[in-house]
C-alpha cells in the first residue's frame, strides 16, 4: 500500500508539474531535459502519445470528424492527404462511396468503370477480373488490379475508423522528421539530435492538447476560434524556439517561417504516403 501511495503521488507529483508548464511555459520542459531535470516531469514521449490518443478519441466521436463541420488545422492537412492521395493512388478513401446519393471519385484507369461492374456482380478474384477485361497476368497487374478491386469494393465508414485509429501513430511517425528539420535549422547550435526531438514531442503536445479545447469550444459553445487558436500556436511557438535554441527574435521568426513551410511539405509527403500504405494493409 505504501508504494501504491508513493507512485500514486509521484505520477500526480509529475502531473501537475508538466502540464502548466507545457501549457505556459513555452519551451521550459525541453531546457528542464536537456539539463538533466527530468524525473520531476512526465516522459515527454508518453506524454504526447497520451495526448494525441485522447484528441483523437474526442475527435472521432458524434459529429466532430464529419468533413462538414469546421475543424482544427490537423483535421484540415489530413483532408488535404486523402484529397492529394486520391489523385495519385488508387487508394483514395474519399472515393470509397456505396450511397448512390453521394458523388464518386473515378480514380483515373480507363479499366475502372469495368471493374467497378464486376465487382457489382460479385466478380472479386483477382485473375478473374484481368481476363474479363484482357490484360495479363503480370506480378504488376496482379498487384495494380486487386487494389482497384479492394478500392471498388471497400466501405467508406468502415476504412474511415480504421483510418482514425491509425492517425495518432502516423502523426508519431512524423516527430522524427520534426526533429531532423530543428537540427538542420539549427545545425550550429550544439544540441543533441535526441533533444530536437524532445522538443518536436513537446511542442506537438501543446498543438494537440490546444486542439482539446478547441474541440470542447466548438462542439459545446459554437464560437469559431480557429484564428486565435492559429495566432496562440504561433506565439507559443516562436517563443519556445527562443528559449530551447536562444537566438533573436528576428532570427527565431524566419526559421519558424522557414521551417514550417519545409515540414507542411515534408509532412504532407508523409502522411499521403502512410494513408497509401495504411489501405495496402488494410
């Protein structure tokens, strides 16, 4: 009982200790790392695992993730991956469609409407398809074309879950490539490629657990705060960057400038490619 107690307080101890601090202390919890101080703070990887679970649980219950409902910006990058992938993959889960009411996205094959009629009639197996309509039974077509019948065949919602379930891993997947951005930013600075990615945890844990109150904000009062939620992360994260990385203002404002357009792109790249692998294995 007494260790239960002392763990008990311990976590709370740490708690308390992280959370204001993430909250309102920009770039705080990283220096704490950095410099050694670090049992009396959450773990900075768990703690954003954490975070990111539970936004995406409030995000995929009720309404919240309906494409219609004006969401946060991470929302709004993950529309425009599935839109970029549908264009350049046959694996599009915006076009995964089987009300007839609901407009369909044709993926571009000339051989798709025909499959699409196969599938209709319960023509799924693979070598059937390719001679139905005359190509060969190469290792390409075999793989190009049971995609398109998974892809003709598939059910919007049910992929859509599974989609949601995997985003807080993709987004996990993204912190390195963070971090890497930081150290070739800030490649003069002697810092620990591990401590540009400390901060890469800590800096999307703020992002995301700001997305916690947006979500609350807009599902239960209605107030369009996206603009003044965009200018917070701003300032949050120019101030961050000066304190983990102490450089002037004007210098830490460019980067910012800079680094965000290089990890909207890189970021982009990455997650139209994880949806793409996330239906290969689906």
């Amino acid at each position: 009982m007494s260790d239960l107690i002392t763990g008990f307080l311990s976590v709370d101890s740490r708690f308390t200790n992280s959370i204001p601090a993430l909250l309102f202390k920009p770039g705080f919890l990283t220096t704490q790392f950095i410099d050694g101080k670090r049992n009396r703070y959450l773990n900075p990887v768990r703690m954003f695992i954490t975070i990111v679970v539970i936004y995406f649980l409030f995000a995929s219950t009720g309404e919240t993730v309906s494409v219609n409902d004006n969401r946060n910006s991470t929302a709004e990058v993950i529309d425009s991956a599935l839109s970029a992938s549908a264009q350049t993959t046959t694996a599009s889960p915006d076009s995964i469609r089987q009300n007839e009411d609901q407009p369909e996205f044709e993926i571009g094959a000339e051989d798709y409407p025909r499959i699409r009629e196969l599938v209709k009639a319960g023509v799924k197996d693979t070598d059937a398809v390719l001679d139905s309509i005359g190509e060969a039974k190469t290792f390409w077509n075999r793989f190009w074309y049971s995609e398109m019948i998974k892809f003709a065949a598939s059910d919007f919602d049910e992929f859509k879950k599974y989609l949601y379930s995997k985003l807080p891993w993709v987004i996990f997947m993204l912190m390195p490539v963070f971090a890497l951005l930081l150290k070739l930013f800030y490649i003069r600075n002697r810092i620990l490629y591990i401590d540009h990615l400390i901060f890469a945890f800590h800096l999307h844990s703020f992002v995301f657990l700001t997305g916690w109150f947006y979500l609350l904000i807009t599902e239960y009062i209605g107030t369009n705060v996206d603009l003044i939620l965009f200018w917070i992360i701003v300032i949050y994260t120019v101030a961050a960057l000066k304190k983990v990385y102490n450089q002037s203002w004007l210098k830490t404002m460019v980067k910012l400038l800079l680094l965000s357009t290089v990890y909207f792109i890189a970021g982009l790249l990455s997650l139209v490619l994880s949806m793409f692998v996330i239906f290969l294995i689906w």
